[in-house]
C-alpha cells in the first residue's frame, strides 16, 4: 500500500492508448488541425508512427509544380510570409533559390548602367546594394565613369537629409552625444555637460578623439615677431571648421570665447591639447583650406593667408609657428562680401566671393547680389578670375566645400553651377520669406535661386554639406 506500482506492473495493468490504433484516414484528420511543427512535435510523443502518416497525406503545396510554387512566392515579398510558407511547403527553398531575384547575376555592363541611373542620391545607391550585393564591385571598376552622387543636408542635430527628394537619414550616435557640425565625411560630437570631443565618420566607422583643451593664441607682429609663448590652457573655445589630413594630421579654425577673432591650430590624435593659435594683426579669417599639403586662410575680401606648420624640437607635436600674407583680395570692395576656398578637381585653388550689397528696404536685398570666381596663381601672386567652371560643380558651405565632376546624367549636376549653404547671411539676409538655408547661382545666366525645402526647414539648426 502506498508504494508506486513498478514500469512492468503499469504496463501489464495499463491499457495501451488507442492513438496508435488509428486509421490513417483519422490520423490524417488529427494532422490537419495540427497546423505548427510545435503541435506536430508534441503529437508525435503520443502517436509514434505519425510520420508514415504524415508522408502518405502530405500537403498538396509539396507536390506543387516549380512554376506554380515560384509565383506563390512572388506574392510572398515578406520575409515572414516566406517562412510561415516553410512551414507547408519544405521545398520552397530550392524553389527560391532556382526563381530567385536577377539583380546579383547582372552584367558588369548592365549593373554600370543601372547605378548611372541612381546618380541624386547616395542613399539611392545604399538600397540598390541590398538587392545586387555585387555593385560595390561594379563602382570601383567603373569609379571614373560613374557620376558622383549628391551630398546630403547635414544639421548640427544629426540629421540629414538627401537632395533633391528629401528624405531624412538620421545618423547614429551616443546617448550623452551632441553633433555639432558636419565637416566632408566627417561629424563632430561633443559630450553632453562635457567637455570630450570626436570626429566620426559615419559611412567607416572611424572615430578621431580631439584634444579638449586649446593654448592660449599669442600676438603675432607683421614683421614675423610673436610674443613669449604662454603655458595656459583654456577650455573656453569653438570649433569653426576642422580638416582630417594624411598622416593624422589634423587642423582646425577656432575661434575664443574672450575673442572674436578666428585661430588656426593643429594636432595629432592623442595629444593633450590643440597647438598654439597665432593673431596676425587684427585679421579674422572666414574660411580654410588644406592645398598642396599646405594650410591657406582667407579673410573677408580675398587675402590669402600661409599658415607654416612645423614640430616643436622638444614634444615633436605640431604646430603653428608662422603666418604670411601671400595674396592679396582680388578688388576692392565697397560693399560686404562672405569667402570660400574651395580645391578644384584639376588641382587649383578657387576663391569664391560672394558680393553683398547694403540694402535699404526689403525690395532691394535681392539686387546687387554678385558672385565671382577666382583662381590662385602663386607664380604671380594675385588671384586670377575665373568665367566658367567647365566641367565642374561647386558645393560650398562654411563647415565644408567641394568640387565635383558635372553629369549630363543629372540636372543637379550640370557644369557652372554651384550651391551654397550659409545660414547666417544668404537666405536670412535675401530672402527674408524663405525657408530655405541653400541656393544655386549659374554661372552661364548669372542668376542666383534658393532653393526651398519647405517645412522640412524649419526649426533647424545650422547646416552644411556632407559628402559621402
């Protein structure tokens, strides 16, 4: 009494389950409303020769003809759907893979042809590598043919968006982040109630960390003297625009808080601190440029600026340690004007100047608006204008400016055009009623366009070009 009976003694006493004596007609019904391979599974622990059943009275889907199962997968686009589908039909598999898409077994030729088609936008090109994996392949052997494609609108939220349909890409980054800029391919965040900065490219994943703290800038006199250098440091400064160069080599132009003026400076990743700024007079620079391995500035109006970098003989970090005057401003100005320096695609250094006429009324902002084109000749030392870009397209904005190679492929990058972004003065100062940050001039009609993006504008912070 009380003790359990043993396995023989419940096998003698027990009845048999009377699953196994099923008719596989019955068997066949079970199975039917056994619709999940769960199911199945726990139907089998009771029922052991399910399986024989299971076979004799398979689903018709796995009889279907080829022909007839790929056009039930052609209205199955989603994943998902495709693999409830496996779970009928167990050879959809080799059905998929005998009917699949025909994009990865494109000709070079063919796949070339395609992506001179998707030229507006580089998130265009991104999704055509989801459907032919092999285009990456195709670009690079056809890179000097393919057209470039458009940068993309980047604000210092970290959002982007593409030209000319735009959509938004929201570029990821850290909780206790902040963007503050957008310079070629490369953001800048700064930590939040912190002082870390870096440099991101997004498309690479690499990651530049920058000094947090920024020498002192010493008073250069014109003839080449500065004063003693100073040992203290500040954290009190901003950065306006920042180049990534070969080696490591980084420059920036910052400007402090206690001065308005704009410094050039310099560093290593690692390093503890920027270099050491240098004011050369009372000069405030707008814009700079690295050509030739060599660090340019421009002031407003035209002077072209050579920053001499060398290495302190004791830390062998870099530095700023001359600054000459090369060039001079190309006319002179009876109005304010806004500058850009700007590498060509055949190795020169263009200036763009843009003419800013004082305005009495609202009526008249628009009127006198010039922009012109100069290219540096350092033989002669003076800039020499420039009529046509031939078959060039400028992008230019305070943070970042390219050329590109013009497209016949392409509206937007049709030659002797370029397109400017500057927040504080173009759009707020000429066209007060538009929302727009960014406009167009032609260098063949001499006409100057905004270029509106509507409610998508609004509310946004600084912008500027980022290329991809």
């Amino acid at each position: 009494m009380g003790a359990w009976p043993s396995k023989a003694t419940a096998a003698r006493s027990s009845p048999p389950p009377p699953w196994s004596a099923l008719t596989p007609k019955l068997l066949h019904v079970v199975l039917r409303r056994l619709s999940s391979d769960a199911d199945r599974l726990r139907f089998a622990t009771v029922c052991r020769h399910w399986r024989h059943v299971a076979n004799q009275f398979r689903s018709g889907w796995s009889a279907l003809p080829p022909a007839i199962a790929e056009r039930v997968l052609r209205f199955l686009p989603a994943p998902a759907d495709r693999v409830h589908f496996a779970s009928v039909c167990r050879r959809w598999r080799r059905i998929a893979r005998q009917f699949s898409s025909p994009w990865p077994d494109l000709q070079p030729e063919l796949a070339f042809l395609v992506l001179r088609r998707l030229t507006r936008s580089y998130a265009e090109r991104v999704r055509f590598a989801a459907v032919c994996r092999h285009w990456r392949d195709v670009a690079r052997q056809y890179s000097p043919l393919l057209p470039p494609a458009l940068p993309w609108l980047c604000f210092n939220s970290g959002i982007c968006e593409s030209l000319p349909d735009g959509k938004t890409h929201i570029l990821r980054s850290k909780e206790h982040e902040s963007c503050c800029g957008s310079f070629g391919n490369w953001l800048l965040f700064k930590e939040i109630n912190g002082d870390n900065c870096s440099l991101k490219n997004p498309l690479t994943g690499d990651t530049l960390s920058l000094p947090t703290h920024c020498k002192q800038p010493l008073q250069m006199s014109m003839d080449g003297r500065v004063q003693m250098p100073s040992k203290k440091k500040s954290t009190h400064f901003d950065i306006k625009k920042v180049i990534v160069c070969a080696g490591d080599f980084i420059v920036a132009l910052v400007s402090y808080e206690y001065n308005s003026s704009r410094e050039v400076v310099c560093c290593r990743p690692g390093m503890s601190s920027w270099s050491m700024g240098l004011c050369y007079g009372y000069q405030s620079f707008q814009d700079m440029a690295v050509h030739m391995g060599k660090v340019y500035t421009v002031e407003n109006g035209g002077d072209l600026f050579l920053h001499k970098v060398t290495e302190d003989s004791d830390t062998r970090e870099p530095k700023i340690s001359r600054i000459e005057r090369v060039m001079r401003a190309p006319v002179k100005l009876d109005r304010s004007s806004r500058c850009y320096l700007v590498n060509s695609i055949t190795g020169r250094l263009l200036l763009v100047l843009w003419f800013l006429p004082y305005c009495n009324s609202l009526e008249d902002r628009g009127k006198g608006l010039k922009l012109k084109v100069f290219e540096a000749d350092f033989e002669m030392c003076l800039w020499v204008e420039v009529e046509k870009l031939d078959d060039q397209v400028l992008f230019v904005s305070s943070n970042c400016s390219k050329a590109m190679r013009a497209s016949t492929d392409d509206i937007y990058l049709q030659a002797n055009k370029i397109y400017v972004i500057d927040c504080n003065i173009m759009s707020w100062h000429f066209w007060p009623k538009h929302d727009t940050a960014t406009c167009m001039y032609d260098m063949c009609s001499k006409v100057v366009l905004p270029i509106s993006l509507g409610e998508r504008m609004f509310g946004r912070s600084k912008a500027a070009w980022f290329f991809h």
